[in-house]
C-alpha cells in the first residue's frame, strides 16, 4: 500500500535527503467485530484493511535518541512499566504469551484488543538488543494499526546491488522500501503499544517450565511466580521452551548470520543514507548487506548454514573491506541462526500456539523474519478469541491461516532462492535491465505482490516449472555445497 513522500529536513549535521513519512494512524485501539462467522482466517486480512489516518512527518535524529528526538523516542527507549498487580506467587489469566519481540507483543496486543486477559513475559530486562539487521518493509509496516515513525531512523528508498563479478548496480525503488531501526528500540515501542491495551507486561522473567493441565489449562512456571491460563503462546524464538515443553516439532536451523554495528566515520558518508546495500555472490545461500542507522550501520553476513556458517566472519571482513569499512571497529559482533519451517509442521494444537521464529516462520529468500512475526502475531489472534469464547475447541484456524497466506510463499520464496544460488547471472541480468523484473521486486518488498507472481515476471514458463526447476537447482547447490 502506497504513502505519499513528504519532504523533512533532517537534524543538522546529517546531511539533508528526502524522508518519506510514514501514515499516522490514529486510532490505536481496534476492536473485533462481535459476530459469528469471525475466525482467524480474516485475521492477517482484518489488518491490511484497515483504515489509515492521516500523515505527520517524519523527523530522524543522529542515532534516533536526543537529536529530532519526540514524545514517542523517548517512551521507546525507558523501560516499560510493570502493570500493578503482577507481584503475586501465583496469578491466573486468560493468555499467556511467551517472549516480548515483535511477534509476541503483537499478538497480546490484538488478543487484549478483543477483550482478554493477557500476561506478556520476556527473560530479558527493557529495552533490549536483539541480532536482526532491523529493517521494517513497507509491508510490515501495513499490518500495525499505528505508525512506528518514533522509532524509524532512516528511510530506504534505493537499493545499491553488488555481486561477485565487480558489478555495481544501482536503482530508484519509486518509494518507500524499507524503515530502519533498532530492535531494542522497536521491541519496546510494541510492548509500549501492547500495554496500552491492557496487556500486563512482566520482564526478567525467564520460564522454567510450560505444561499442559488435566483440566486443558496451562501452568507456565518462572524462577518467582506460577501462573495458569487458558491459552499459551510461544513467542520465545527458535527452540523455545514453549514448543519444547508442550511436544511441538523441532525446526532445523536453516541459516545462519554475522552481524554488528559500525559507527560512522568522521563525515558521514552520504552514500550509505537512505540506501540499503547488498552483496550477492559471496556467501553461499545469503547475502552481505549494510543497513544505515542513526549514527552507525548495521553489516552483516548470512546464508546457509551447512555451507555458510564457517566463512561468515572472513566474509564480514571481505564485506567491511570492499565499501571501505573498518571490520575491527564492529561493536555488539554476533552470530545467530534463523529457522525454517518445513512443510506440514505443526504450529498451534489445543490452546497453545507458536509464532514468528519460534515457528520457524523466516523468509527463505531474503532471510527477514519480522513480517512473519507481526503477521503471525496478528493472525493467532483471532483464533485465541474463538477458542476463549468458545467458538471453537482449538488454535486449528491460526494454522490454517498461516499455511494459506504465509506457508505457500515460504515454499515459492526457497525454490527461488535454490534457482537464484544454482544460477544468479540472469536474475542480476533482469535486476540491471528489466524494469518489469525490478518492479516486481519492490511491489514484493511492499507487499504489493507475492513471490508466485514475480515468477510470471520471468515467464509462464518459469512460473509453471519452478518446482521442477527449483530441485535441479537444489542438486546443483548441493554439489556445489553438500547439505550434512
């Protein structure tokens, strides 16, 4: 979904760019509609439809903090208050949700939004760092029922391509692609948002056990309290101990992925803002790429993990080395795995539910797990309301939904990425000269378009064979890079 560009000036000795805002969307609260066909295959769709208010701008300070620095930068970055009442031995509720990043605090936020009871626990103390290169597509953004501008500190609107052969390809994306930020600063914006409804907040809380009781509640054990409900979610990332304890599949690490910070050199380069750069051919199964933020930028490395893993840091350093970067200046270096569901897994049964990565809902392609934590968020909701109102007796339509809308991209996303590692030089081609082609990248990266129709873009050939395609291509890889 489209937004207007407004021009905004930025904070003095930034330079100055175009930064196009983000829409205000001023109704925060948003009920269900109380009728009897709800469910939660509407869940996703109920928040893309919803209605937009109208635009403030958008003004980015030098690291997001003192300098442009709003109302809403400032309850970003403390602590989010504790709710009254929540220092009992043992509390009872209606849903429990495990794990404060994006998908969890969505998901108490829209449960707490239709009337329930919902207790959010994360291990951590607010704010908190999280390893994620901290870009929110335009297509994220639409699912949130209110803006993020307090948080966004730059705003990608082209894309700087280089691959393995020395090409350097440049392109306008027409728009907005791309609002970056920090997670710790994100995280706690939508915990603050979660609060607003109702949602009572408890860090520092780190879950020992998560059981399922003979009358079909939950108990969910932390060092200091017990508590029980009806409903339990994990939210808790990949190998939680939400599917853990409650028997749900385990999900293989898929990828893996080096990153870190890199304050800006004296003079800020002009060439990193409002741009992301990504490096194609020397990671195999992934990409390096280099995010720009306040004042530093996020690089970072990630592909397979069988094939990948072992090379990450010597291609951080090639990546530092080829934009003129200082690798030994990184701060807050690390590494991390991302998940990968595999078909037919199962991600919700009885009262209990996974979402974002704890159900290994990552995007084969390009690797980014937040949509598929505030779309997963969004859609379990619904199917938690149903099941506390009696409506139905399980979460099976959260599933459903996830395996109709996200799970079938996922398969089309992992064939594309097979055919594209197997054989990049035609889509390097297209992305060079094919506006059509480049066009439908960027609708995808708004959400304007899928993965299956970007393959029409390469021809109803293309379209029609991708399985077939896709696992030759496979065997290609996988002589190239043996999967163990």
């Amino acid at each position: 979904m489209a937004r207007a560009g407004v021009p905004v000036r930025r904070a003095a000795g930034d330079g100055a760019h175009l930064l196009p805002t983000l829409g205000d969307r001023a109704a925060v609260r948003h009920q269900c509609e109380e009728h009897p066909d709800r469910g939660a295959a509407r869940g996703i769709d109920r928040a893309r439809d919803r209605p937009r208010g109208g635009r403030a701008d958008v003004r980015v300070g030098s690291h997001g903090g003192e300098d442009g620095a709003g109302r809403g930068d400032r309850a970003a970055d403390r602590v989010p208050r504790r709710a009254a009442g929540c220092d009992l031995a043992r509390m009872n509720t209606e849903v429990i949700v495990v794990g404060a990043g994006p998908s969890g605090s969505t998901a108490a936020r829209e449960i707490a939004a239709r009337g329930h009871e919902v207790l959010l626990l994360d291990r951590a103390r607010f704010p908190r760092d999280k390893p994620c290169g901290g870009g929110v597509t335009v297509r994220c953004a639409n699912l949130l029922p209110f803006s993020i501008e307090p948080v966004v500190e730059d705003v990608v609107t082209h894309a700087w391509l280089r691959v393995r052969n020395g090409r350097d390809i440049e392109r306008n994306a027409g728009g907005v692609l791309t609002y970056m930020t920090q997670r710790r600063r994100l995280d706690a914006f939508l915990v603050e948002r979660a609060q607003e409804q109702g949602v009572q907040f408890r860090d520092g809380q780190t879950v020992t056990s998560v059981q399922r009781l003979g009358d079909g509640t939950y108990e969910v054990r932390t060092r200091d309290d017990v508590h029980t409900a009806r409903v339990v979610i994990g939210a808790d990332g990949a190998n939680g101990i939400v599917a853990n304890r409650l028997g749900y599949d385990g999900i293989p690490d898929g990828a893996a992925a080096l990153e870190g910070n890199l304050p800006y050199p004296d003079g800020v380069p002009a060439r990193f803002r409002g741009r992301v750069v990504l490096n194609f051919g020397y990671v195999p199964g992934g990409y390096g790429w280099v995010f720009p933020k306040g004042d530093h930028v996020n690089v970072g490395v990630g592909g397979w993990k069988h094939a990948a893993g072992p090379r990450l840091r010597a291609a951080l350093n090639h990546l530092c080395a080829l934009y003129g970067l200082d690798a030994d200046r990184i701060e807050g270096l690390r590494g991390h795995t991302l998940p990968m569901a595999q078909p037919g897994m199962t991600i919700a049964a009885q009262g209990s539910a996974v979402i974002g990565d704890a159900a290994g809902l990552v995007d084969p392609l390009s690797g980014e797990g937040i949509y598929a934590a505030l779309a997963s968020g969004v859609a379990v909701a619904p199917a938690a309301a149903d099941y506390l109102d009696g409506v139905t007796g399980d979460l099976g339509g959260y599933q459903a939904t996830m395996a109709r809308e996200m799970l079938g991209e996922n398969r089309a996303s992992a064939a594309l990425l097979e055919i594209f590692q197997a054989a990049p030089d035609p889509f390097i081609w297209l992305m060079q000269h094919s506006g059509a082609f480049w066009d439908g990248a960027c609708r995808l990266v708004r959400g304007d378009a899928t993965y299956e129709g970007l393959t029409y873009v390469l021809g109803a050939p293309m379209h029609a064979l991708l399985g077939p395609t896709s696992a030759i291509a496979r065997r290609v890889n996988d002589r190239r890079h043996p999967r163990r």
